[in-house]
C-alpha cells in the first residue's frame, strides 16, 4: 500500500476510477457464488448492477434513507460533481455523474480500508438490486 498520498486529496474522479473496479469485483464474485458460471450469462446478470443508471438509483435510495454518513456524503458530492472529460455510452449526463458519486464513494472506502462499512454498503447495494429486480 502507498501510505504517501492522502486519500482526502484524490480527486473524485480517481476514486471513482477505483470504486468502480472494487464493486465490479464484489458483483462478479457474487453472482459466481449464485452459481451463474458462463460469461454471457454473468455479463447481462451484472449490468443489472453496475450500470450507471443502476448505480444512480442506488446512491439515490441510500440518500433518502440517510444510509450514508456524511463524510460518506461528500465524498458522493465530490465524485458526482468532479470534471470528467469522458461521458456515458448509455447513460444521461446527471445519471453518470450520480454514478461517478456512487464509485467515488466505493473508492473512498476501499483506499481509506474502511473494510466493514465497504462490506455493508456493498451488501446493502447487492440486497437492493436483487429486491428491485
């Protein structure tokens, strides 16, 4: 680990950059255990939750129920409101940037090793995917 770079100081950006690897991990790893095996099948199964406009709706229900501390929060914020010089295949501009707000605060958790609290805000996301899907 390079202990050298303050984590509060990495743009949203590059802890979206981050968050987005770590939650497609946790996704992938998964579905694998629900005994999804073949690539296509674990493809389409994971856009269900690594879509931006997945992630947007889910950083929108952990915003109304408070679910987010408030760092947590302004980490969403910063991501979310971060200069990006890419944009969505299949997704609006504020449905992108709320996603980019969600893998920021993914990222902030895993860079911060906040390992608990990474792991309940993933369960919660894995929990409200598959109670909405």
């Amino acid at each position: 680990m390079n202990e050298r770079l303050d984590v509060e100081l990495i743009n949203g950006v590059a802890l979206a950059f981050e968050g987005d690897a770590v939650y497609s991990m946790y996704v992938r790893r998964h579905l694998i255990f629900q005994g999804l095996t073949k690539p296509n099948q674990l493809h389409r199964r994971a856009t269900y939750y690594v879509s931006a406009k997945a992630q947007a709706e889910l950083i929108k229900q952990m915003l109304a129920i408070d679910f987010l501390t408030e760092k947590e929060a302004a980490v969403y914020r910063r991501g979310r409101n971060a200069k990006s010089y890419t944009k969505a295949k299949n997704a609006d501009i504020v449905t992108y940037r709320m996603s980019t707000g969600f893998e920021a605060v993914i990222g902030y958790l895993h860079m911060t090793e906040q390992h608990s609290r990474l792991e309940e805000v993933i369960t919660w996301c894995l929990a409200a995917v598959e109670n909405n899907g």
